[in-house]
C-alpha cells in the first residue's frame, strides 16, 4: 500500500534533475581520474624504459671495459708468478726439513729410551753381583772362622798374623773367582760396570 503510494505520487522534476546532475557530476570525476592515471601510467612507462635503456648502455660500457682489463696482462705479473714459484719452493723445503726434524726428535727419544733402560738394567746386574758377593764374604769368613778353629784345635803353629794373612788371601781369590765368573760383557766389548754411565 505505501508503495502504491509512492508510486502513484507525481515526480518532481526539480528534485530528480539534481539528483541527476550530482550522478553525473561523479562520474564525470571518476572518468577524469581514470584518464589521469593512464596518462601517468604512460609517463611512467616512458620513464622506466628510458631507465632501462640507460642501464643497458652501462652495462655493455662495463662488459667491454672488463674485457679490455682482462685481455691486457699487468705489469706486475711476471714479478708475482716468480714470487709464488719461489715460495712454493720454500714451502716445500720446509715440509721436508719439518718431517726430517721429527724424524730425528724421534729417533732420539729412542735412543734415550734405550740408554735409560741399559743403565738400569747395569744397575740391576751390579746390585746382584754386590749381594753376591756380600754373601760369598760372609760365607768366606765363616769358613775362615771354621778354618781357624780347626787349626787351633789340630795344630798349635803359626801366628795369629800368619792366619789372618791366609784368611785375607782365601777371600781375595774367591773374590776374583767370582769376579770372573759373573762378569759380562756387552756385544760392544764393555763390561756391565762399563754400562753404569750411559754417557761412557
């Protein structure tokens, strides 16, 4: 019903002419910016093509510029290589001196490592023959003793310096005895004592 109403009602035509013209009025406007953007989407596009071109033209000054340093030889050039062959050279001498000097460094640690092990094996051998020979002492007095006792008891002659001179004689030839039958010699043809002092 309120529909029909405003239908049925009489237009004015004032009112919808200037409803008209403000519609008109916009899209004037709109139609107006639409042209000003493509304008300025063709300066632009002119713009970025005269950019383009540009960096195109330094790029092939820069190519043919790089071309020209790469084909002309520095004057240094010569001097350079001779100053790497040489270091190379040196390079090489130094590994070589650097594994001799290892090489040596380690040999001497063995041969350290062998002289310590002959002294204390010297040392070893000698504190033997020195019990030995403490023992063999011993032995030799008491036999001595013995020895004495007997004489006194079986015979009454001699003195007491002349028992004393035999019993000194006994222990030195027993001694020496022993001397020869424990002593050794290294394959160099040096005696154990000999051995004692890793520097003789």
């Amino acid at each position: 019903e309120i529909r029909t109403e405003a239908i049925a009602r009489p237009l004015e035509i004032n009112e919808t002419e200037k409803v008209m013209r403000v519609a008109i009025k916009d899209i004037l406007e709109q139609v107006q910016k639409t042209k000003d953007m493509l304008s300025n989407v063709a300066s632009d596009e002119t713009s970025l093509e005269a950019k383009i071109e540009k960096r195109k033209l330094e790029l092939e000054r820069n190519r043919k510029r790089l071309q020209t340093l790469q084909s002309v030889r520095p004057a240094f050039m010569d001097e350079y290589e001779k100053i790497e062959e040489e270091l190379q050279k040196q390079y090489s001498c130094y590994l070589e001196k650097f594994r001799n000097l290892t090489y040596l460094e380690q040999q001497l640690d063995d041969q350290h490592r062998m002289e310590q092990e002959r002294f204390e094996e010297a040392e070893n051998t000698l504190r033997l023959m020195q019990n030995k020979l403490k023992e063999e002492e011993k032995r030799l007095l008491k036999s001595g003793n013995n020895d004495d006792s007997d004489i006194e008891i079986h015979e009454d002659e001699g003195s007491d310096s002349d028992m004393e001179d035999r019993q000194l004689m006994k222990q030195h030839t027993a001694m020496e005895m022993l001397m020869q039958g424990t002593c050794t010699y290294t394959p160099g043809g040096r005696s154990i004592a000999d051995e004692r002092d890793p520097r003789g």
